[in-house]
C-alpha cells in the first residue's frame, strides 16, 4: 500500500501522465477510439520520461486494488496490462539502459501471477542481473525470492492437480543452486526443495527424491518438515533412517 506521501504524489504525477496523454492524442485516435492502441504507443514514446511512467504505474496498480476478486485481478494483468506494458518494458531492455525502473519488478511479478511463468523468469532474470530492487511495500528482500516464491505456489497446485511444472521449477530450483539467484529466505529454499523431491518421489525417482529431502533439511535445519517424507523414500531404498 502506498504511504500518504506517496499516495499523493502518485496522484499529482497521475495528473501530468494524463496531459501528457491528452496533449498527445491525435484525431486518428479520436475518430478510431482506440484508446489501448493509443495509450501503448504514448507510453512507449515517452517511456525515458520517467515520472510519467510511474503515474502510469500508480494508475495501474490503483485499479487492480479496486477488484477484490483474484480471477478478476488476474484477468486484468493478463488482458490488458501485461499487453500494454510489454512494448514499455522491451523499450527499456532495448535502450541498454541500468537504472531502477519499478514497472520492470512488477511486470516480472504480473507475468507469474498470470500464469506466464516462462515470460516471467525470463524477465526476473533480467531485472536481477541488473540489480532492480523490490518496491518499498514488498515483505521480501529481494526479486528472486518473491518470484521463486510465486513459482513454488504455482508449482505446487500443479503438483495436487497432478501436472507437470517442469521445466520451470527446475529452472528456479537450479537458479538458486547455482547462486544465481540468492534466496534469502531458508523456508522458501527447503520448501523448493522438498516440492522437487515429491515431484520425484511421485515419478519413482527415489534416489533424486532422497537428496532433495536431504537438501530440504540442510536449507532449513530446524523447521524442514520432511523428515516423515525423507523415511518413507529410504525405506524404498532399502536405506538407513537418517533425522531419528
């Protein structure tokens, strides 16, 4: 949520957006209406001026608090504002440009949340590389983790629907194996791990499961809730029970 400072500064840049907008339109966009071409392409022109984008923002996000329902958000991200952002975000990856620009964090977020997790990592990764930081309203440190987060829940009721998340979850699973992406959350990381050792258990792959569990463990000593789990695939294996 915005403070009030902010709230209000939202407001009067939400302002300059809309006569920015308004000086911009042309009698094309009038006689057609098409107000979603239009504003795309307004955006898109001005998407160095960074103020106005960011008036864009506040006034996208203003409008997803209005839906209380989470079908109705996610339709909203899905059909209208991941499509008028998408050419906003390219222009700022194509500029060559490092500087924050919050519409890229949010748009990797949006993108997961819609289910478009490939697009999502894509630009996560993106955003991480160039050390984008989360917006001040954000519990989580960083983009990686709030992401790998949105993956593991998705994940997660693929798993209970019994469908495939692959190769997505292995991709954030290797992401942070690997240090690419630094999780700072020691719960977050088992609870990866251990999703992709019942993934494998689920698959008869007892032994890749055993080593996930295992990595659950050592991610998150105290509170890694599987050692039940982590028995059932050593008896399988004909192990000795480790966690007694």
């Amino acid at each position: 949520m915005l403070y009030d400072t902010q709230a209000h500064k939202a407001k009067c840049l939400a302002k300059v957006a809309a006569e920015k907008l308004n000086e911009q339109r042309t009698t094309a966009d009038i006689n057609t209406g098409d107000v979603a071409v239009k504003l795309n392409r307004v955006l898109s022109d001005v998407a160095n001026q960074h103020d106005v984008v960011l008036a864009a923002l506040a006034q996208d996000r203003e409008a997803l608090k209005q839906h209380t329902d989470v079908k109705k958000k996610i339709a909203l991200k899905k059909e209208q504002l991941i499509p008028k952002w998408l050419p906003i975000i390219e222009q700022y990856r194509d500029s060559g440009a490092k500087r924050p620009f919050e519409p890229l964090v949010w748009f990797a977020i949006w993108l997961i949340d819609a289910g478009l997790i490939e697009q999502g990592i894509y630009w996560a990764d993106f955003a991480i590389a160039q050390g984008q930081k989360m917006p001040d309203n954000f519990k989580s440190a960083n983009l990686e983790s709030v992401i790998s987060r949105q993956v593991h829940d998705w994940a997660l009721e693929q798993f209970k629907a019994q469908h495939s998340a692959e190769p997505y979850l292995s991709e954030v699973v290797a992401r942070i194996e690997t240090n690419q992406w630094l999780v700072s959350e020691p719960a977050l990381t088992s609870m990866l791990f251990k999703l992709v050792a019942l993934y494998a258990e689920h698959e008869k792959q007892d032994e890749k499961a055993e080593s996930y569990f295992l990595k659950a463990v050592a991610a998150n000593p105290e509170k890694h809730g599987v050692k039940g789990s982590l028995h059932r695939v050593q008896k399988k294996l004909n192990k000795e029970l480790t966690l007694l």
